[in-house]
C-alpha cells in the first residue's frame, strides 16, 4: 500500500509575516469576527433564539442588550446575525436596517435612513419618492394593490406623513407575505432623547403588531436606559434585557489572548503556522507576561483595551524578528498604560513644576485640605529663601500667570463655586495629581535641577 506525499507549502519568512500582521489585525480592528464570543455562552443562545423566532417563525420581539463600551455587544450581535444569514432561506428574507443614536439625531433623518436601508426610497430634501418594486412588493403589499411592476408614491409635508407610509408599508398583508425587519439601535439611550420619542413608539408598537414581523434590538452602555423612556413606549416595551457584565476568570481571559494570537488552521504556511501557534503558547506561560497581562486585566476586561495592547506588541513584529517576545508585550503595556497627566508635568517650566511640588508638600501640610495661590507662592518663596541656589526669583506677576497656566491644564480645579467677589490670589484650588506622578515626573524631567529634586522628595519644606 502505497502512501500519498501531501505537498506542504513553504513561504518566504517576509510573506508569512505579512499574512500574520493581516489576519492579526482585521481580529484586532474587529473586521473579522471571532468564531463563536468567549464568556457569553448564555447571552449568546438567548439571543439567537429570540431572533431566529422573528427570522423563522414571523414573531416580533424587542431586546435591550446592556454593558459598558468594550463588553462585546456589538460583536455578540454581528456574531448572532452572521450565523443567522448563513442559512439560505433566512438570508433571503430578512432585512436588517442599523441605526446609530450619534448618526440619526433625529427622527426624520432616521425615518429617512430607514427607508433607504430598504430600499424603498430616493430622498431629495423634505420630499420622499418612494418606488416599490415587484420584488418588496412581495414582501409588504398584497400584489392586488400594484397595477404594474413599479410605481410611485409621492409624499411630501410633516414627518408624521413620512412616517405613517413606511409603518403602512410594514404593516400591509400578514405573515406569510411580510420579510422579517431586524432594526438595530446603537446608542439606544440617545434615541429616547428625541422628540416625543415618535420613532421609538412606532417602532416598539408594531413590534407588538400581529401584522409585521421585526425585532427591535437596542444597544447602550446605560444601566438606567428603561428610566429615559416615556410611559406609552415603555409599556409596548418588552422589558428583555441582556446584560453583559465580564465575568470573565483570569485563565479565561489568558486563554483569550492565546485563541487571539493564534494562526487559524487554514494558513498556507503549514511549518510557519505550527512554530508561531507553539511560540504563542510559550509567551503566554512566560512569567513577565502573566505579570503584565495580570495587571491589564485588574484595571480593565474589556476586548478594546485588550486589543490595543495586543495590537501594539504585533506591531514589533517583523522578518527579522518574527515572534512575539514577552518584552515586546511589556513595552506595548507601557505604551497602554501611560498617564497622560505626567506626561503633561514633562512639558512644564521649572517654575511651574516647583508651584507643584509647594502644592504637594501643602497637601501634605493640610492634608488634603484646599489652599490658595498666596499659601503656595509663600511656600515657594522659603524654598527659595533656605535651600535653591539655582533657581531665580521671579516677580509675583510671573508666578500668578504660571499658576493660571496649570489651571487652563485642569492640574488644579478651582473649588469656589462664585470666583465674583474673591481675588484671584485667594480662591481656594485642590492639586488633581498624586505623588506618584510627581515623582514619576521628576525623574523623567530632562535636566530638573538637583535643589528642586530633593525638596520635592523631603516630607516638608
């Protein structure tokens, strides 16, 4: 019995990194979705289910799917609906139409967006010509009402007008002629902040309608959405919710970045894609690496933050390096994690920063307690009356304008409510910066002289 030679595919090193960085990053910019969501196994099932009733069986339905931003809502839902437009007789008839709060700020330009999601209009201004084709007739009026294979409508005046045509246009023939609408509404909440919250009532009241098969399905990161909505929408609301709140363990989300940093199976490059998917499971048992991912996952959980680092180690990748090392993580978490408010202290004149360090030793006096500009610039002027021999003395005008330059920085906030009648030198501030970043600004600062150093690291001045 003879044995088949399987011919393996062998590609130069630059080409197979290229592909990497390719896949890699469509995973990471969520161009390419995951298999199936991680930690959302639950939410994933009910939600399938209750939308594949709408697709399959005409039955309306409206879902709120809650989380803060970077949850997985919107992958959760791409997910769902590519599974359910795999499945020929469903591509067929469902119509999705996506509406986002911060693009239709309006019912009208929302009603608009609609109807050209359904192709059923070509909009000039506040005039709506509408054509229906054959073909959506099908789909939302008896044939019985169409005399020829296209014809049109014409509307113009109030948004009401415009409105009631398309919920007609839903509501025309029963179930059996009627394609399923799945309305999607990111940033659910900034809907209800519309008039009347007109587009929210049709919407939520033909869903509950015999006559049009659609489901509402609402995105927002607001706990507190159901209390925006008015009274008559929230009663033909249905009250589902899906909350996605990460509960995601630690060896969960290390398993997370393992599946994200993998080659999938169909990579040309058979040896390549062996080697890299071994490295990855050895980067992800390096110690350094637990560590540094440790840390990522106790300040955030969610899949954005997780794909900027990520993004940022392969981005180190090249063909003269092509592996991801745990130092090339530990840099890219460094680049993630940077503070932006020391960052600012490195921009800083040398009076500025000396004006923080006398706020930070008189947070340390009054514990935490409010001072005002004539405390710190007295706390300035013993410094350098005792201890700076490098520092000149400015004027008090120049001090005062550096101390209005960190307020324009928002380094100090101002805690008097009325500023009317109390002088400048006088309105109480707070110091929005802890010690940590003082120090740490210190040490990067270039050329900070050494008189200055040691006061601010002295306990009192």
């Amino acid at each position: 019995m003879s044995k088949r030679k399987v011919k393996e595919t062998h590609m130069p090193v630059g080409e197979c990194i290229s592909m990497v960085q390719m896949i890699l990053r469509e995973r990471f910019c969520h161009q390419r979705l995951p298999e199936k969501p991680v930690g959302m196994e639950s939410q994933h099932k009910h939600l399938l289910e209750l939308l594949r009733r709408t697709a399959v069986h005409g039955e309306s339905n409206s879902v709120l799917i809650v989380g803060p931003r970077g949850s997985g809502k919107t992958m959760l839902l791409n997910c769902i609906l590519r599974e359910l437009l795999e499945v020929k007789d469903i591509n067929k008839n469902v119509l999705p139409v996506h509406l986002n709060g911060l693009l239709q700020t309006d019912d009208r330009i929302a009603l608009k967006e609609i109807t050209r999601q359904l192709n059923l209009e070509n909009v000039v201004g506040d005039k709506v010509f509408v054509s229906v084709y054959r073909s959506y007739a099908v789909c939302f009026v008896p044939l019985q009402f169409i005399a020829c294979s296209l014809f049109y409508c014409y509307f113009q005046g109030s948004f009401a007008e415009n409105l009631a045509f398309l919920l007609e246009a839903l509501k025309k023939g029963d179930r059996s002629s009627s394609r399923p609408v799945l309305f999607i509404l990111d940033e659910f909440d900034l809907f209800a902040h519309h008039k009347n919250q007109t587009l929210l009532y049709n919407l939520l009241d033909v869903s509950q309608s015999a006559q049009a098969p659609i489901a509402v399905i609402g995105l927002t990161c607001r706990l507190d959405v159901l209390e925006l909505l008015e009274k008559r929408v929230k009663s033909r609301f249905s009250h589902r919710q899906i909350h996605l709140l990460s509960s995601l363990s630690f060896i969960q989300y290390l398993d997370n970045v393992r599946s994200q940093l993998s080659l999938p199976q169909d990579f040309p490059d058979t040896k390549f894609h062996d080697e890299w998917n071994d490295g990855i499971k050895t980067l992800c048992e390096d110690q350094l690496v637990v560590d540094v991912l440790q840390r990522h996952y106790n300040s955030s959980k969610d899949f954005h933050s997780l794909h900027l680092l990520l993004m940022l180690a392969l981005s180190r990748v090249s063909a003269s390096k092509p592996a991801i090392k745990p130092t090339d993580l530990l840099e890219a978490s460094r680049v993630c994690m940077v503070d932006s408010k020391a960052n600012i202290l490195h921009g800083l004149s040398i009076l500025e920063l000396c004006l923080i360090i006398a706020m930070k030793h008189l947070n340390d006096i009054y514990e935490g307690e409010p001072f005002n500009f004539q405390m710190v610039h007295n706390e300035f002027k013993k410094f350098l009356q005792r201890k700076s021999h490098s520092i000149h003395n400015f004027d008090k005008p120049v001090v005062i304008k550096a101390f209005e330059h960190l307020q324009q920085l928002e380094l100090i906030k101002s805690m008097d409510s009325s500023t009317a009648k109390i002088q400048k030198e006088y309105q109480l501030v707070k110091l929005m910066l802890d010690h940590s970043q003082i120090t740490e600004a210190l040490q990067k600062y270039p050329q900070c002289p050494t008189d200055v150093k040691q006061w601010a690291m002295s306990a009192f001045c």
